[in-house]
C-alpha cells in the first residue's frame, strides 16, 4: 500500500502567490490526481494504514490543509463537495473564534504578511469548523497554539504549543481517539520529536517533501506541497503529475526525495 502520497496546500484564492492555489486550479489538480489512477483516502482510513497496518491499496492521496483559513471554507469545500473528495486541516487552534462572522469579502493578503494574532478573520471559526467535519468529508487536527517554532530548545513553551492544541482539538472533538500533530512550516528538532508522544501525539506531519514509506519515521511524515507554482495551467498540472508519478514508487520516489531535500537543506 506503500508509499502514500499526502498532499499539501494553504491558500485558496486567486492572488499569486507560493503558498496559493486558485480554486479553478485545485478542481483541475483533483480531476488530474483522479485520472492518474490515484485514490484520496479519509484521513480514518489514512490513520488505519499507519498504525493498524490496514491495508488500503496502492495509489492512495491525502489532500491536507495547513492553518485552518477562511478562504478553505468559502472557496475550497464547495469544491471538495462537488467532487466528494475527503481532505484533514490542521489548525492553529488560538485562532479558531466561536463568534459569527462578519466579513466574508476578505482582501486576500500574502501568506508572508500573515499575524497569528491580529488576522483571527481571516481564519475559520467553530461553526465553520462543525460544519466542513459534519459533512463527514473533513477532519482536523492540530498545528500548534500560536504557529510557534518546533524548533526552539524551550521545552517548557514547546509543550504548551503542543498540549494547549491538543486539548482544544479534543474539546472539539471529543470522540476523537488518534491525533496528529502538523510542524509550522515544517520546523522542528530532536526536542520536539521526543515531546509529541509526551503531549500525546501518534504521529506527526513535516515539510520535508516525499511520499511515506513502510519503515518512515511517523513524527516527521513527508508530504508534497502541491501549491500553484506557476500561473500557465499546463506547467503546473505537468509538475503535479511528475511529482505524484515519481513519489509512487518506494525507491524511485526515496531517491528523488532525498535529492531535493539536500538541494533545498531541507531535514533529511
């Protein structure tokens, strides 16, 4: 069933950007995933594999969304429905406000220019989270507090990081009985390995950019950032398919990773 490829993506909108896909472009790179042969799997049956050994079968996608924006619920789950496509977000869980929204025509603004604590419109709030998770099509999990750095050597601060959204994420969802934890943007260190089971995490997502393969360290699952690279439709699907094709196969996918985690100083 190996390996498996987990998808990866922040912004739904149409401004450029490195972090962004505009939402015609997300329904074309899930038509495309599709007519590969590949299948997108629930996160349950993602959690099955890694930890139950279930077998799920080979081409298999996760579709995951970092840091919980509102631009996912407005622009990307209409598409996740019509297609019937399940995907996980993980969020920033001091973000998540239980009050009504207000706005709804948001200026899409740069990923880089982003404040945790003052941008809180710009990220979903509970009713929204409810709502996607009713639909039995999106589950959440956790991305941190405050999008602080995993690779700090503040013990003390990294297990608030992790506990505090861990604890929100199970008021949430209280029946939920695994819960994964996703690095902010990717960073981490041999203290926040070791601190995940500790603050009662099963597995962990990284940026490092690959498929998971059997015998993979489950506290740094690598992933495939699928964000639109380049504005010429043909470009960017030809990337998606070279990349999904080549992460498919164990050693091809193994060797080419590895290649562009050096190239990028990426943690191996």
């Amino acid at each position: 069933m190996f390996p498996i490829c987990i998808c990866t993506l922040h912004h739904i909108h149409t401004q450029s950007d490195s972090l962004t896909i505009s939402p015609t472009m997300l329904q074309k790179a899930i038509l495309r995933i599709l007519d590969m042969g590949f299948t997108f799997i629930t996160y349950g049956e993602f959690i099955e594999a890694i930890l139950q050994n279930k077998n799920i079968g080979k081409k298999k996608v996760l579709l995951t969304f970092d840091d919980g924006y509102f631009d996912l619920y407005r622009f990307g789950f209409p598409i996740l429905k019509e297609l019937r496509i399940p995907a996980v977000c993980f969020l920033i869980t001091n973000t998540i406000r239980d009050s009504k929204r207000e706005i709804y025509d948001l200026e899409p603004k740069l990923h880089k220019n982003f404040n945790y604590s003052n941008d809180l419109e710009y990220f979903l709030n509970l009713s929204e989270i409810l709502e996607m998770h009713a639909s039995g099509l999106m589950e959440f999990d956790s991305h941190s507090a405050t999008h602080f750095s995993c690779n700090s050597e503040d013990t003390e601060r990294l297990k608030q990081e992790l506990t505090h959204s861990r604890d929100k994420i199970s008021e949430i969802f209280p029946h939920k009985k695994y819960f994964g934890f996703c690095f902010p943007r990717g960073d981490f260190n041999t203290n926040a390995l070791n601190l995940l089971s500790t603050c009662g995490y099963d597995f962990a997502f990284s940026t490092i950019d690959g498929g998971l393969c059997k015998g993979d360290d489950l506290r740094r699952i690598r992933r495939i950032d699928i964000s639109q690279s380049t504005r010429k439709e043909a470009d960017y699907l030809f990337r998606l398919s070279k990349k999904l094709n080549l992460y498919s196969y164990p050693l091809l996918g193994n060797l080419y990773s590895n290649f562009r985690n050096r190239k990028f100083h990426r943690v191996p």
